[in-house]
C-alpha cells in the first residue's frame, strides 16, 4: 500500500485509496500506522480519529486543544468523535462558557436537537432559557416579549437578534415593529444593531414592502454595504423612477458602478429622460462580447451582434504531447469503459497542471473526443472566451431538433436551456436530484412522460441523453404555454418553477422584460435566465448564420 500510494502520489485515485486505507486501518485500531498514513485532510470524522491515534501513541501535545476546536461546531460530528469528546470530558475541558458557546452556534445553524441534548450539562435555570429559545425560534412572533427575555444579558440580547431575523424573512414589518419595542431594553452592540436594521430592510425589499425604500435610506452609513446600494437601485428602477436609479448608481463604489450591469442600466434610464446623445455613447461603451447586457445595448443602438468565433489556438501544435501525459490518457481510458466521474476526476487533475498553450490545446483535445462538457470547462480556465466553436457545441444535434419540432419550440432555446443546465455532461446530477443534459427532477420526468403516453422513467432512464432531452423539451413546451408564450417567463420556470414565477408576476399591468428580470428575488435564476437568453442568441447564430435580436425573445411581463 506505501509503495502505491508513493508511486501514485497526487493522483486522484491515490486519494481516495488512501482515505478508504485510513478508514480501514480506523476500523482496526491500528492506530501506529493509522499515523504514518495520515495526510492531515479536512475530513473531520478521520480528524477526530487521527487525534484519538495521538492520544493512544501516547503524543498529547495539543490533542485536547485540537478536540475542543471540533467540538465547537453547530453541527453534531459523527461517532468517530465520542470518544475524543469524552476525553475532553474526563480532563474538565467542557465548562458550562463552552456549552454555552456551542448551544449559540447550534442554535444559530437550526440545530435544535443539539441544542437541547448540550442543555443536559447545564443547571436548571439555563435549560429552562435554552427551551425558551428553541420557542422563539419556531415562532419569534409569539415569544419575543417573554416577560423571562426582560432582563439584559449576553444570551438574552442573542435569543432576542436571532428572533428578530428569524421573523423579518418572513414579515419584515412586523420584526421591524417588534424592534422599535425592544431597541432599548438591551445594550446591543453597534454593530449589531446595524447588521439587524439592515436584514430588515433588505427582507422589507424582497418582500415588496412601501417600507424598504426608506428603510435602506435610513440605514446608518455603517451598515451600508454593496447589496444595500444594489438593492437602492432595484427599487428605483421597479418604482420606474429613473432619477433615482442614476443617482443610485452614482452612489455606489467606482468598481461597483463600473460593471457592465449598471453601466447598462445607467444608459436605460438616460434614455428613459430623453437624454438619448448619453445613453447612445454609454450603450456604446459596453463591451461587444457574448452577453446578456451586450447584446441589450446593441439592441438599443440598433447595430449588429459582433459574433465571430476566435480559435483558442492558431494551429494544434503541440496536441499529440498534450494526449500522451499521463493524466490526460487515463481519463481517455476511463471515458472509454464509460467510467465517466473518475474520467472527470483525472481531466481536471490533469488540466490544472497545464498552462499556456497546453491548456488550451487539452481543450480542443476534448471537443476532438466528443468531450465537450470538458471542452466548455478548460475552455473557461483559460479566461479566454473568443472560440464560440468550443464554448458553445452542438452535440446530439438530431435529438434537440427532433424535440424542438415536435414541440414546436425554437432549438437554439432548447440548446441554451441544455448548456447552462448541465454544460453538456450527459450523466450530471444535481445536490437537489436533478438529472441528465436539461437536469430534470424524477417526479417532473414523470409527469411529462405521463402527459406525452410515454413509459414511465427510471432515474437511469434520464442520464439517456436522447430519452432526457425528448422529456426536456416536454417540460419546456409545458412552461412555455403556461406562461403564454412569453420565453423569459418559461426559462424562469424552468429553473425555479411555475408557481414561484406566477407569484414574481406584477399585480397590474405591464413590466419592461429587462426590469422585470433584473427584480427576480433568487439570484441563481436572475443569473440563468440572463445566461440562457444570451446562450440562445449564439446557438440561433450557429444554426441560421444570424441571430434574432435578443430583445426579440423578452415580450413585456404582464400576469
């Protein structure tokens, strides 16, 4: 195993062998050679065991020390730890100043059961305030003014902040209320006091609430930060007041107000006051690259997309060196008997080693293999973005237009949809459980089957590229008609859903598409469906040599 692992030091595979190794030797209580293979990594089950190995070789220096720094945590730590923590039990290294410590971070990561379990090594009185706490949590509305909470103290001003945050995400102006009540009862730090004001305004925002406005406006200059001058801008530009966004924006820090995002919204609102000359020169000033904000401004100004693919390299040079190290040839094997994660694992070891041309010609080596997920990703780490061909591939070509014609949707929507979803790796698996090239949750897969008459899919089913987009491009259709054809709409769906799109929509009506884009609450869906309109643009230059304006595919948002 020493000699394995030496002569394979760094790779991948030499990692995870080592860790089954240590777990193995754990298991054994070998804990001498436990040591000699231990490489310090982060993981903290094998980190409570290499500090029990310590203990037991009889090297103390520093263990108790190191025990009490995982203790601290807000999560409960696995089994492995017990007997470490009991440790520190035995040499009165758990004071009632350390549970406390660790039942504020439990609290403060939702961890009750913990909470409650550490409460066991308190004294009565404070087992009563840990269970007065767990009832704010749940609902801070009820509880907060607990004639118990009156008094001031470090724990109560803590029950009392967390409260308080906990209720302004769900009721901005009720916490804000309670606040007013409670502000001077207790010696809240500075700080503090502006960390809470601020949570609450910005909840008050995201909430729609007349109050935010003002509320930002009042905070303290301390507790302004860069969300609190993007969120100014937002409500000025969602109240179409265009003043207030140009001077918002030229609130903000130079590097801020710099960005192409606000340049671009700067322009809009002096085109919105008739100060066209500016805005034209400003819209100009946007780089002509393959954006969202790009592509906008030169919607504005009337001019044409600058799309034109730039070679990532000149010649391939140098690519049959770049296909015989070693790291590079191992995930060719590996791909090749469809051992496609441990494929992954070695591309990207390998290509962190790259610089320069190399790394570059490992990119067009991929897209030459078929790769292309891989060709999109060492693409992105040569920071350089002109080679279209690489960045934005068209694979399972007949599949996509297949679907796009049965469900009579525009292909290049369908190709957008597919490569911010999954950039290409037919066998990707989200945190949540989405699956395959258009990520699409089981129960969703289902449904759509069940609506087409088709057989009903295993999970597997959806890492078929083909089975994945013929669902994929079902569930888009689906969007699309409940969204009355309003593409910005059925994207935003497509990634948070129908019915949290349906609550975005404006009470009365209608919202110019890019104001109403730049205002979805969740920024994971603000950024994707920015990235898809601008994806789709490219993909329909591919397919018919010139793209629709992307304004084109942004109608007005109306309920």
């Amino acid at each position: 195993m020493r000699a394995f692992l030496h002569r394979n030091r760094g790779l991948p595979i030499a990692g995870r062998l080592r860790g089954r190794w240590l777990e193995q030797l754990a298991k054994a209580r070998r804990w001498s050679e436990f040591l000699q293979f231990w490489d310090g990594r982060r993981d903290v089950e094998l980190r409570c065991v290499a500090l029990r190995a310590r203990w037991r070789v009889g090297r103390h220096a520093g263990v108790l020390d190191a025990a009490r720094d995982l203790w601290l945590s807000g999560h409960s730590r696995p089994d492995s730890c017990d007997p470490l923590f009991a440790l520190l039990r035995q040499h009165g290294r758990i004071t009632a100043t350390m549970l406390w410590q660790r039942i504020t971070l439990a609290m403060g990561a939702g961890n009750l059961s913990l909470a409650d379990y550490l409460a066991g090594g308190l004294g009565a009185a404070d087992r009563r305030t840990v269970r007065l706490w767990r009832r704010v949590y749940r609902d801070p509305a009820a509880h907060l003014r607990d004639p118990r909470l009156a008094r001031d103290s470090g724990i109560h001003r803590e029950i009392v902040l967390q409260g308080l945050r906990r209720l302004a995400r769900g009721d901005a102006a009720a916490a804000h209320d309670l606040w007013q009540r409670l502000r001077d009862r207790y010696r809240f730090s500075a700080g503090a006091r502006n960390r809470l004001e601020r949570r609450m305004a910005l909840a008050a925002a995201r909430q729609g609430l007349a109050q935010a406005r003002p509320w930002l406006d009042a905070l303290a200059p301390a507790a302004v930060n860069g969300t609190v001058r993007r969120r100014r801008v937002l409500l000025s530009l969602a109240a179409g007041d265009w003043h207030g966004v140009l001077k918002r924006i030229a609130a903000m820090h130079r590097g801020e107000r710099d960005d192409e995002r606000w340049r671009y919204w700067r322009a809009r609102a002096l085109e919105a006051l008739g100060r066209r000359h500016e805005a034209d020169a400003l819209y100009a000033s946007l780089p002509r690259g393959v954006d969202y904000y790009a592509f906008l401004a030169s919607d504005h100004l009337g001019r044409p997309y600058r799309l034109k693919s730039k070679p990532l390299v000149k010649d391939d040079h140098g690519i049959k060196v770049v296909a015989r190290l070693e790291g590079i040839r191992r995930a060719h094997e590996l791909r090749w008997f469809g051992r496609n994660i441990e494929a992954r694992r070695e591309w990207v070891w390998a290509t962190r080693r790259l610089k320069g041309k190399r790394l570059k010609l490992a990119a067009l080596l991929a897209d030459r293999w078929g790769w292309h997920s891989m060709a999109i990703i060492t693409t992105a780490q040569t920071r350089q973005w002109g080679d279209l061909e690489l960045r934005f591939p068209m694979p399972y070509r007949q599949a996509v237009l297949k679907g796009a014609q049965r469900h009579h949707l525009d292909p290049s929507w369908v190709y957008a949809v597919a490569r911010r979803e999954s950039a290409f790796v037919e066998d990707a698996r989200s945190g949540v459980g989405a699956l395959g090239l258009m990520q699409l949750m089981p129960h969703t897969a289902r449904e759509v089957s069940r609506s087409l008459g088709l057989a009903r899919p295993q999970p597997r089913d959806l890492l078929e590229p083909e089975r994945n987009i013929r669902l994929g491009t079902g569930y888009l259709r689906r969007m699309l008609d409940r969204f009355g054809g309003n593409e910005v709409l059925a994207t935003a769906a497509y990634n948070a859903g129908p019915n949290r799109v349906q609550a975005w929509l404006p009470d009365k009506g209608r919202v110019a598409p890019d104001v109403w884009i730049e205002q979805i609450p969740f920024r994971e869906t603000r950024d994707y469906v920015r990235a898809v309109l601008a994806y789709a643009t490219v993909f329909d230059w591919k397919l018919h040599g010139k793209p629709k304006p992307v304004s084109q595919r942004m109608p007005p948002v109306q309920r």
